[in-house]
C-alpha cells in the first residue's frame, strides 16, 4: 500500500522557530497507528498519513471525524457539515451568517442565532480535549485546524510541491497516487450540496493539469 507521508521538522529555536513540512512517497506495510492516520512500517519512527496533535478530518471517499486514532460520531449532521465547511474554506473561516445559511438555507434568519450556537456547543463536545479547536467570534466561526490533518488540503499542497520538482521516477508515482485521490468523490453522503460540488470542480481542473 502506498500512502503519501508527511514529516515535520523544526527548524530553529524559540521565539523564532518554524515547522517545515516535507510530503514523501512512502510504499510498504501500513498498519493503523495509535494516532490517526497511518503508520509505515513496525519498530521504526512513527510517520503518520496525516499528523497533528488528535483532530484529523478525512474527506476523499468518506465524511470521517478522528479522534485520538478513532472515528467519532456528532450529534447532529449540521454539526458535522460544519467541521469540513470550515476546514475547506479559506483560512478554515466562514462568516457565522453564511455558515448558518449553507447548513440551514431555508431557516429564517431569525433563529440562525440560536441554531449556530447549538452547532458549536456539539462540534465542541464531539471535539472533546480539542474542542478549543473550534472557535467563534463576534462575527465568524473558525477551524483551527493544519492543512495536514486534513486529507484533501494535504493532496492539495502535495500537489503544488510536485508542480515545482524535476520529475523522476519516484515523483511520478506520488503524482499517480495524487491523481487517484483527486478523482475520489469528495464527502459523498453530501455530494448534492452545492459547496461540495464547488469544491469537486476545483479537485477535477487539478487532476486535469496534473495528468500529462
């Protein structure tokens, strides 16, 4: 099985270091790890699929919330739209009003109020000890979430390493896999919503510019 690894590095020291992220082709054994994602091989570092600290979202092919290594259920559906609303939107932001009218588009906007309130009260508790993730100000909700615990976002920057490398043998399999989980339907329990549909387009005229 071939799975696409991201690696973390920290370069530099306080106040001033930084993360530099590296996308690999990893292919061998793959076993689940203790945290979400993937680990390669046994006995050795853990490299995982998708990294972080506990919340990972998987969108290609499924409509999955992980939670320290496991899959977690929301208590409403509106609730669990949110959690990918967000994380594929610019700067994993949305404006609460057009949240509240994408999730509830025939809901007056009286009651949007009310109704948002209660979404992030439960993607909070579905969060669990990361529920600080999920954040609300006066006039947004955002994701703080890392493009790398989000499968799409890291096919997505993937995707822009390889546009910028010298292809060689090893690369023109990361761009096969890339190819294979760009033409994954996108969150398919939701495929008739328009932002999804939105979203697939920007997935299908990638795949398109990457195939040669």
């Amino acid at each position: 099985m071939m799975v696409v690894v991201l690696r973390s590095f920290i370069v530099g020291s306080q106040p001033g270091r930084r993360v530099r992220e590296e996308f690999s082709l990893y292919e061998g054994p793959v076993t689940p790890s203790r945290d979400h994602g993937f680990m390669a091989g046994t006995g050795q570092r853990q490299e995982t699929a998708v990294i972080s600290g506990h919340l990972a979202l998987r969108c290609l092919g499924e409509q999955t919330l992980v939670l320290a290594g496991q899959s977690i259920s929301v208590s409403t559906v509106h609730a669990a739209k949110a959690f990918f609303l967000l994380a594929l939107s610019p700067e994993c932001s949305r404006e609460s009003r057009e949240l509240g009218g994408l999730l509830w588009p025939d809901a007056p906007e009286s009651r949007l109020a009310s109704r948002l309130a209660t979404m992030t009260w439960q993607m909070r508790a579905a969060a669990g000890d990361q529920a600080w993730r999920v954040q609300r100000t006066r006039t947004h909700h955002v994701l703080e979430i890392e493009p790398g615990d989000v499968d799409l976002l890291a096919v997505y920057h993937n995707v822009e390493l390889l546009r910028t490398a010298t292809i060689n043998d090893e690369l023109d399999k990361l761009r096969s896999l890339l190819l294979e989980r760009l033409r994954t339907p996108l969150l398919p329990a939701w495929s008739h919503e328009a932002w999804v549909q939105q979203e697939q387009k920007i997935m299908t005229k990638m795949a398109e510019d990457l195939d040669p």
